[in-house]
C-alpha cells in the first residue's frame, strides 16, 4: 500500500476527511517553498500538492498562472522542485507529496529519469494534467514501478469510457475538477458534486478528492461531507500573493488551520 492509500485509509478509518493544500514551487520564492510545506502540516494538511511551475499551465486560472510565472522569473525548475521535496524529507518522512504539472518538463528529463529521481528525493504522487489516462499507459506503469501513484483528473464532461481509463491507469486518489473551467473559478454547484462523487467512486473504486473553486471554510465544509477529500489551491496563492514575506508562513498556516476546522465539524454543527 503507497503512503497516499494507507494515508486515505487511516482517515476514513477515523471517520475524517483528506485536506489537500496546494501550492506552487518557488512561489513567493525558493527559499520559502520548504517551510510553507512544514506550515500547511502544521496547519492540518493530510497530502501536499506542489505545483511543478510550467510557462503554459492551460488548466490555470490567473491566480496560479501568477505564481507559475514568480517561480521561473526566480528560475524555478523540475529539478529544483525535486531537491525542494528532497529538503522537505529530511523532517518530515509521513506527509505524502504529490507534483502537480504539466508533461513538457519530465519528458524533456526522460520518464525513466523523472520516476527514478521523483522516487529517491520522496515524492509519492504524479499528476500531469495533459496526459490523459488513455494515452500514457507507458508514463503510468514506470511511476508505479517505483511506488509512486499516478493521478489523474476527472471532470464533469468525463465520459463512462473516461471513468474506467482512469481506473486502470490511475492510484492513490482521483482529483475530480468540480466545474467547468480553470482553477480558481466560483460558481460551486454543490449539488452536482454531491450527485457526481457516489458514481466516480463506484466507477474508478478510489478516493475521490474535490477542487477548482472551494475557496473557504463553508464552501470546504461543503464538498468535505460527501467527498474523500478536498483540494484548495488558488485561496492559498493569494494569500501567499497578499501577505507581507516575513508573514506569508504563518498566514497560510492560519488560513489552512480554519479549513481543518471545519473538514472536521460534527455533522450537524454550526452552517
């Protein structure tokens, strides 16, 4: 069992649900990546996505776009991100990492190589967000070599033929993108996710976790009483992007504590 299986299991054995923060590499700069890593565990983080920062991140909205581009004007690269979740591992061997990106930067290293380096610096998750499940069963079966898991993105235009693509090529958890659109987007139909996640996890037989528009405690309350998990990301860059530097730790660290708190309200509690 990976680390981000026995990590989903041991929640759901608790009755508890994932809380997955992301954010970008480098962004506001390199030397902050690793404690804003330390912040959002401390802050109730279960898994750690990182952006892999990438000049064309198609599936972003400006937010994240905005912290693609700070992270390689301060010359942010795939490698760099490696040594980044190398450092990270040196105190804190459990929290489970997932690089978020797109496929250009591994296939310029070299599929064999990104999985060998992914897997000895201690990355346990791979989403590349333009290698559709049905196209890379080669990229799937090298990272699950090394014990990575492959994940992948479901949305809500996914097709049945989708679902089972995913479910053969994909582990560990699948991202499902709540709404039409990029990251950042509101406009939340919590009733359609609520009508979606039964048949995606009945179909792909995994933990379904949530993104793309949940920007607040309620609105992660929400998603969190029928999803595995919930997944937040361009909330978090902008209060990376507002915060005074010497600050940005600890806001993040705050904001993640409240979305904790209210992943783990008692049914029924305060609306």
């Amino acid at each position: 069992m990976s680390k981000i299986q026995s990590t989903f299991a041991r929640l759901q054995a608790d009755g508890r649900k994932a809380l997955i923060p992301f954010i970008t590499a480098g962004d506001p700069d390199g030397e902050l990546t690793v404690p804003l890593m330390h912040a959002l565990v401390a802050g109730g983080a279960d898994i750690i996505e990182l952006g892999v920062p990438f000049s064309d991140p198609m599936a972003d909205g400006p937010t994240i776009q905005r912290a693609s581009e700070r992270a390689l004007a301060g010359g942010m690269s795939l490698r760099k991100v490696l040594a980044i979740v190398r450092t990270f591992r040196e105190t804190d061997v459990t929290t489970p990492v997932v690089l978020m990106g797109y496929a250009n930067p591994i296939e310029a290293m070299g599929v064999q190589a990104f999985a060998a380096v992914a897997s000895e610096a201690g990355v346990d998750g791979v989403l590349v967000v333009d290698y559709p499940p049905e196209e890379c069963a080669n990229f799937a079966s090298v990272v699950k070599s090394v014990g990575l898991d492959p994940i992948f993105l479901l949305a809500p235009t996914s097709s049945e033929q989708r679902f089972r693509d995913v479910a053969e090529a994909g582990s560990g958890y699948i991202y499902y993108v709540s709404l039409k659109g990029v990251t950042g987007a509101g406009h939340l139909d919590f009733d359609e996710v609520a009508r979606r996640i039964p048949v995606i996890r009945k179909a792909v037989g995994m933990p379904v976790g949530v993104g793309f528009g949940i920007r607040d405690a309620e609105s992660a309350r929400r998603i969190g009483a029928v999803a595995d998990a919930v997944v937040i990301g361009s909330r978090i860059i902008e209060e990376i992007e507002r915060s005074p530097r010497e600050a940005v730790v600890a806001n993040v660290e705050g904001f993640i504590r409240g979305i904790r708190a209210a992943l783990d309200q008692p049914a029924g509690g305060a609306q």
